[in-house]
C-alpha cells in the first residue's frame, strides 16, 4: 500500500483525495487544511484524518469542535508521498519540509518546473525512474499534452498554434474575474503555456496564446495544427478516439458547450461533476491538407487528477506507466 498525504485540500487537493482513496494498492493517511472552514468539516465527513498545514493554527482546529490527528510534521511522517495542492508558489516554500522529513512530493502545475525533479503528464512524458519529486503540469498543459502526444507520434507534428480561452475562476472562487468581458492578454503572447508543454513534450513546435471569459466551468482550446503527413479527418477521430483520456463527444448528442458538458458529467454520476478526460468535439476534428483543426474543453478542475495518481505511482512503485494508467482509469472509471 502506498502511504499518501494531502498538503492543501481545495479544488485540486479534495479531488486528489479522493482519487487516491478509489486505488487498490493506495492509502490516504490523511489532508491537511490551513483553517477550520467547510472545507475542513467535509474533510471529516469523508473520513479523511485531518492534520493543521500551520503548526500554530492547531488550536483553531481544536476551538471550532474539529478534532485533528495532527499536524503537517506528524503526516509527513506518515506517508511515502506528500501531494502538495496548495495555492501557487506555496508549494517552493514547503519543499524544504518535505526533504527534511525525507518524503517524495508531487508538486501542481503553479510551482514553477525547476522545483521538482521532473514535469510529469502520463501520456506525454516518457517512463521516469528514480525521481524523488514530479510536477503534475497545469490543466491546459495536460489538456494540450494528451492531445499532442498522439499526434506526433502518428504524424508528426511541424507546428501547432492554440487559443486558450480560460475560465475566470473556479466555481468556488467568487473574488475572480471578469464578470463581463474577454480579457485577452496582450503583454504575454505567446503565452507560457506553449513552453510548458515543451517541458513535457520538448520536441513539439507550439504557441499559444491566451484570452480570460466570465465563465467558471471549463477552459476551451481552438487547436490548429500543421502536421507533416496528410491524414483524413476520418482516420484523426479514430487515432484520437483510441485514446482513454480523450473524450470525442459525439455528433448529434446536443453538447454544444460547457454548460451541457457539466450536466452530462453530473447525469452519468461523476462525482462532483468531473470530466477527468479532454472534451473534443467530433465533427470539429477537420484535417484539410496537412492542417488539423479542432475545439476541445478541459475541466480545469479534474483533468490533472488521475495524473496525480500516476504520478504517485512512479514515486513510489515499479509499475509500468501503461499498468498504472490502466489501473487508475478503472479505478476511476476514466474514459466517456
Ligand atoms: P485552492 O486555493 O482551491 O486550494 C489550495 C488549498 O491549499 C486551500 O485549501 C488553501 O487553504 C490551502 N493552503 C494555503 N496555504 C497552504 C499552506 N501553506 N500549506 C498547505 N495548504 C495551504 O487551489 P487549487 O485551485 O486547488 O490549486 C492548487 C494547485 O493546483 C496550484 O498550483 C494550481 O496552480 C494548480 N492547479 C489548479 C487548477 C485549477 O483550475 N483550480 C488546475 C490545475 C492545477
């Protein structure tokens, strides 16, 4: 059993949690919150050990009636691998702990890539052996990576182009924005997530650039694509089909958008929702010449979470990538 900790349980931490709780040969000894708030309540309900992140903060715990088997000290004692899930850029202030309590940690795409000893994405990276700590690239990164991978390997790639346009929060973040435009970010074109991608997939020619809707559920991605060889549209939608961790939403089923997306996730009984897969819409895959384009969504929320548990894995087990790739998406019920 793989001993597993949660060091921050919000959007991302919650879902990793319980992920990990649907694996076979995985624990979670416990998650760790930084306040007594709701969040920390259905922690408990759940049935996950809470431990206080901040050392001082314990009494708060104890005043709100929460009872905590401890604090982030006594977790990492606990675990072969720390999951850090905390906001961006907190996650370079608490390496230090995790390496003096000896522990492998698995970091979130808003920690910059130098932190950790890899970046991780279960189809693009390659198989990683003796690393003590991955980074689990951001939702667009990973989106774009699965999407990717297949390509190239099956056409190559000469140059991709992608239009990300992002969602203003999460859906718990109700201090974010916009509320009433499309922010398009001038100052940062291409954008970073180009270059992230290349820290999965460093041979692929790519930029991207960026634009902020008043929309909470998912990202949307206008993919373009120059490939070297000219395949049918036809046989893209079968290679990308094939593929677990890529939904093709199929023509006629009236998802026309996030929205109806959500709903169909919520119908078939995913908790909370979750699409943990890439929505591309099937008749937008058009490969005209050696151009390729298509629209997918990604569910900023879910998509890096059955890439947490692989990464896990390949910290803490000598399973193959594909068997550990199998074995989550069974768990989870990966695949549309
Ligand atoms: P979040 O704000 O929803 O959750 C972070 C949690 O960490 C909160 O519960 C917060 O209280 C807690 N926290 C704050 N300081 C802490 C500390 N010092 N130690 C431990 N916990 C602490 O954030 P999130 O959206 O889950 O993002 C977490 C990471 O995942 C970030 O790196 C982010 O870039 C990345 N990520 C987020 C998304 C997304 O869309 N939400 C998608 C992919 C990756």
């Amino acid at each position: 059993m793989i001993r597993v900790g949660v060091n921050g349980y919000g959007t991302i931490g919650k879902r990793v949690a319980d992920a990990v709780a649907a694996q076979p040969d995985m624990k979670v000894v416990g998650v760790t919150k930084t306040s007594p708030d709701y969040g920390a309540e259905a922690a408990i309900q759940r049935g996950y050990d809470l431990y206080a992140a901040i050392d001082d903060r314990s009494g708060a715990f104890e005043d709100a009636g929460l009872g905590i088997a401890g604090t982030l000290g006594d977790l990492l004692d606990a675990v072969d691998v720390i999951v850090d899930c905390a906001p961006a850029g907190v996650g370079e202030r608490n390496r230090p702990t995790y390496e003096a309590h000896g522990v492998s940690a698995i970091y979130q795409g808003g920690e910059d890539a130098a932190l950790a000893d890899g970046s991780f994405n279960a189809r693009g990276s390659p198989e990683i052996s003796d690393a003590d700590s991955l980074r689990v690239v951001s939702c667009n990164t990973t989106g774009l990576s699965r999407l990717l991978a297949p390509l190239e390997e099956a056409y190559g790639v000469e140059k991709a182009r992608v239009t990300l346009v992002r969602r203003g929060g999460d859906p718990s973040e109700t201090d974010r924005g916009p509320i009433n435009d499309v922010v398009p970010d001038p100052k940062t074109v291409p954008s970073h997530h180009g270059p992230d991608v290349n820290t999965i997939l460093p041979d692929v020619d790519i930029d991207t650039a960026a634009l902020k809707a008043p929309v909470t559920g998912m990202h949307t991605h206008s993919v373009n694509v120059t490939l070297d060889e000219q395949p049918t549209s036809a046989e893209v939608r079968e290679l990308l089909r094939a593929e677990a961790r890529l939904f093709l939403i199929p023509e006629g089923s009236g998802i026309d958008g996030a929205g109806t997306l959500k709903d169909y996730a919520a119908d078939v009984g995913r908790p909370r929702g979750d699409l943990w897969e890439n929505c591309i819409w099937e008749e937008s895959i058009r490969a005209e010449g050696r151009d390729l384009y298509l629209f997918q969504n990604v569910h900023q929320e879910a998509d890096v979470v059955p890439e947490n548990v692989d990464a896990i894995r390949t910290l803490a087990s000598d399973a193959s990538r594909e068997a550990s790739v199998t074995r989550t998406n069974e768990a989870l019920g990966v695949g549309l």
